[in-house]
C-alpha cells in the first residue's frame, strides 16, 4: 500500500468559526471509486492515527476524509474541552456536509465513528441531523459504565464547572494488544487524557439515549466490538445490536479483542477488516 497517497492536511472553519483539522486521503483520478468514507476518532486522540485504516478503503475503492473533533489534535479548542452539548455532533453536520459538496455528485456517504466518535457519529445518525448512505461503528462509547459515585457527579459539575477538565481515566496498555500501538499512542504529543465536565456528561447522556433509539433504526450500519474492552463498557453495544432490526444492523463481538479493533495484532485485527472489507463492497458497486 506504499503507493497509496498521503493524507492531505486542510484547515476547516465550523459554523462557529473555530477551526477544524482535515485530513484527506484521495483516489487518484483514474481509479473507480464506491462512496466516501467519513471517519470520527475517539477521546482522546486524533485522525492521523487511522492513516491505515485509510489506506485499506483507498484500497477498497473509498475516498476517506477524517477530522480532529474539536478540543483535540490540530483542531481549535482546549484538550478534552467542549463549547456547548451539542457541539460535536454540530461539527459532524459541518463536515458532513462539507464532505458531500467535496464528492462527486451522487457517490455514498459512509460515517465511521470509533469509541466516542461512534456515540458521536450513532446519536448523530439517531436524530437524523443530516443523511447519510450507512454507518460502522467501532467499539463505540454507548455506556460509559458508571458507578453511583459518577452519576451523581454529573448530575452536578457540568452546572457548577462544565469546563473543568481532569484525567479520562483510560489507561493506554488496554487500548490493543499490540505494543507498538500503545507505545506510539503514548509517545504521541497530541494524545491526551483530559476531558471537561461537559464531555463527560454528553457521553454519558448520548450513550443510553442512543440504543432508546435502537429499535427504531433506519440506516444501514455495521456494529462491531470488542468483547475484552476495558475503555468501553461492551454492554451498550449488546444492547443496541439486541435491540436494533437485523436486517439493517449487523453486528459481531470480536471477543479477544481490546478496544481499537483496526490496531489490534494483525493475527487479531485481520478477521476485523476481512468483515468491514465484505459488508462495504457488498454493498457498494464501482460508479
């Protein structure tokens, strides 16, 4: 995949005028291509981490565009910090129509959200704030899995300092099986582990009010987690796959897995893209 292109770096400016980091990695003109692919990066983290992941959908046919959420990576923002509630999935309507103006008339759209970026890009889909073609959601943060302590300190801090941030709490070794990733996340300068207290009520909100919605799913979406996850409680995800009409949601427990499935040791990780790999092409044609 060497001759694949590199991610082009492009400054965005939200509805809000705060800038946003763009990360793209096109097709060459001459290649066929089956849709776009839209990826949302977790807490925490930034796009460049899913360089790739990319070049397996270029791979496949897909132009891929990712983002740094804001209060993360090269994004505008205090790390871990959020301007109001709805501020992420506002950032996801921006891109996601910037991204369709950027497309070639008529092609598909697919969100990718991983961990918070797949509450983010699943509450998204769930208020159907803009359409899209389909959804793949990895090990995404549909139950934050927190203790009575936790609740009833966020029933109050997000009124009282909502832009207090402190320690997320993730430790890193539980991110894959594999030492190099975990080695790089930890040696990356722009990885963090701060979060406010108006994140960490939106994920805990989102999470619970998204698989309410479950049951009432219209777009096609791929759910695929990790059974061994220590980050991200897995129980939400087997709730909404439970609740969620099969004929449009496949989902699949990988259970050995940690939580960054496309990281994970390639003895892990391969049967993850064999089945992203079948479900988009099976769905998506050449234009």
């Amino acid at each position: 995949m060497s001759d694949l292109p590199a991610a082009i770096l492009s400054p965005f400016t939200a509805t809000d005028g705060e800038n946003l980091a763009v990360y793209d990695w096109a097709l060459p003109e001459e290649t066929p291509q089956r849709g776009t692919v839209l990826l949302v990066h977790g807490l925490g983290e930034h796009a460049s981490r899913y360089a790739a992941l990319a070049h397996r959908l270029n791979a496949w046919g897909f132009a891929v565009r990712a983002y740094d959420q804001y209060g993360h990576g090269e994004s505008s923002g205090p790390r871990g910090g959020l301007t109001s509630d709805t501020r992420l999935l506002a950032d996801l309507a921006d891109m996601v129509d910037a991204t369709r103006a950027h497309a070639p008339a008529g092609l598909p759209l697919v969100v990718l959200g991983h961990s918070m970026g797949g509450l983010v890009a699943a509450r998204f889909v769930s208020m159907q704030l803009r359409p899209v073609d389909a959804l793949v959601l990895s090990s995404p943060a549909l139950d934050a899995g927190l203790s009575a302590v936790q609740k009833l300190l966020l029933a109050t801090l997000p009124r009282l300092a909502p832009n207090l941030r402190v320690g997320n709490g993730l430790d890193a070794q539980y991110l894959s099986h594999d030492p190099v990733v975990v080695a790089a996340y930890r040696a990356d300068p722009r990885c963090h582990d701060r979060i406010s207290a108006r994140l960490a009520r939106f994920i805990a909100d989102e999470g619970p009010a998204t698989v309410a919605r479950a049951a009432h799913w219209s777009v096609p979406t791929l759910l695929m987690w990790a059974g061994s996850d220590r980050l991200v409680n897995p129980a939400g995800s087997r709730a909404f796959a439970n609740a969620a009409p099969k004929a449009l949601v496949q989902s699949h427990c990988f259970e050995p897995l940690y939580h960054e499935l496309f990281n994970e040791s390639p003895e892990l990780a391969d049967p993850v893209f064999d089945m992203l790999g079948r479900w988009l092409l099976q769905r998506f044609p050449v234009r």
